[in-house]
C-alpha cells in the first residue's frame, strides 16, 4: 500500500512539474490594468470635545452634553446610531491641575452623511456654545462593492489592451491562466475649508446665523491587476 501511494506522489508530482514546463513555454501576453473612481463620500466623521476647561462661563460637562444632545436631535440625527464615545466606554476622564482641580472632559465621535449636515452640526454646536468640533474622517460606505466593480472593469480594460497589442501581429488571445490583484489604494482629500471650530473666533455679535460653507473634495479609489492570455 505505501509503495502504490509512493508511486502515485511520484506520478502527480511529475504531471505537475509537466504542466509548469508547458506553461512557461506556451507564448503569452501579460497586461497590467489600472481603473478608478471619484466618489462623493457619505460617512463623515466629527471629532467633539466636552470640557468644563473649555467652557465660557464654566458650564457642567452634563450639561453640555445634554446641549450637545439637544442640537443633533433638533437635526434628526440618530444619536444610538451615530453618536458614540470615545475615550472606550469611560463616562468622562478627570485631569488634575494645580491646587487638586479637577476638570473632566468627554469626547464624542458623530458621523453624518453629507457636507451640508456637516455645516449643519457645526453651526448648531457653535450656537450651543460648545468649542472644539472638527472633521478627522470622511469614507464610502459601499467601499467594498465599489472595489469589486472596479477590479472587474480593470479585467476587461486588460482584455481590450490585450486584443489591441497582438492585433497588427495577426495573432489573437486565448485564456486567461493567472489574474493578480495587485494593490487598492484609496485616500481622502482634505477638505477646502478648515474644520476646526472655535468659539471664541466669532464675534459675539455676528448676526450671519447660515451654515458655515463646508465643501468636501471626493474620495479616489483605484485598483490594478496583472492579467495573462495565452497567445494563438
């Protein structure tokens, strides 16, 4: 029994190492395909900082938080859904400063869905007094599907580029024996206009209550893969 497996190893080790040798002389083409895509993202991400430190006329972190609170529901956003916090669970850390004070301080991370909410929620967090909101993260949230798509266009752009190189050869493609998936890359353009806001940079006595103007540049993803056709 061992000898007959032995033999069958040997066997299939062989037609292998054969099959290996045909390929690398089976004449072929390999083509390398990029393709991507400027896509409007619509997960934004708000960094918002409650400190009793930061507060004008020290106002409670519990009430800011109830401000804070106020604000995104009177804007309809889901606060189980998008608000969270940070700092992993902990209600609020404590910082202590000279002469055994204490400050405690909360940070909040909300996701909206558009530049327009964005402007929206900065706004409302300025009219509620509270300082520090900035944008730290914007994503695609069909990131995944998106990039499917656009590896299989960068196939068939390769088949075309294949088509179109052996063509004046009188020679044409056959199958595709190895497709790689090389690399993605995706990255965020920062935005145009800076995100950070500060209270106590705005005239106390501005009467332009509109949104600020925020305007996101999209998001860029792109994919390339390595193709080769066999060559008739």
């Amino acid at each position: 029994m061992k000898k007959v497996l032995f033999i069958l190893i040997i066997f299939i080790n062989q037609h292998l190492a054969f099959a290996q040798n045909n390929l690398n002389q089976q004449p072929y083409l390999e083509v390398n395909s990029k393709a991507d895509i400027l896509i409007v993202p619509d997960q934004i991400f708000i960094s918002i900082n409650l400190s009793e430190a930061d507060s004008k006329n020290k106002i409670s972190l519990e009430e800011q938080e109830q401000k804070l609170k106020r604000v995104l529901r009177d804007l309809k956003i889901d606060l189980k859904k998008d608000l969270s916090l940070v700092d992993g669970g902990n209600s609020y850390r404590s910082y202590f400063l000279k002469g055994q004070k204490v400050i405690k301080s909360k940070n909040f991370s909300l996701m909206v869905h558009s530049a327009n909410m964005v402007s929206n929620v900065l706004a409302g967090l300025e009219s509620a007094g509270i300082a520090n909101a900035y944008v730290y993260k914007a994503d695609y949230s069909q990131k995944e599907q998106l990039l499917l798509s656009l590896k299989s266009e960068a196939v068939m752009k390769a088949k075309k580029t294949a088509e179109a190189l052996v063509k004046p050869l009188g020679q044409s493609i056959g199958k595709v024996f190895y497709i790689g998936d090389l690399f993605y890359d995706n990255y965020s353009v920062p935005t145009r206009y800076s995100m950070m806001l500060k209270t106590d940079s705005i005239g106390a006595g501005s009467s332009d209550e509109s949104p600020l103007p925020i305007e996101f540049q999209k998001l860029k993803f792109q994919v390339q893969v390595q193709v080769r056709f066999q060559l008739h």
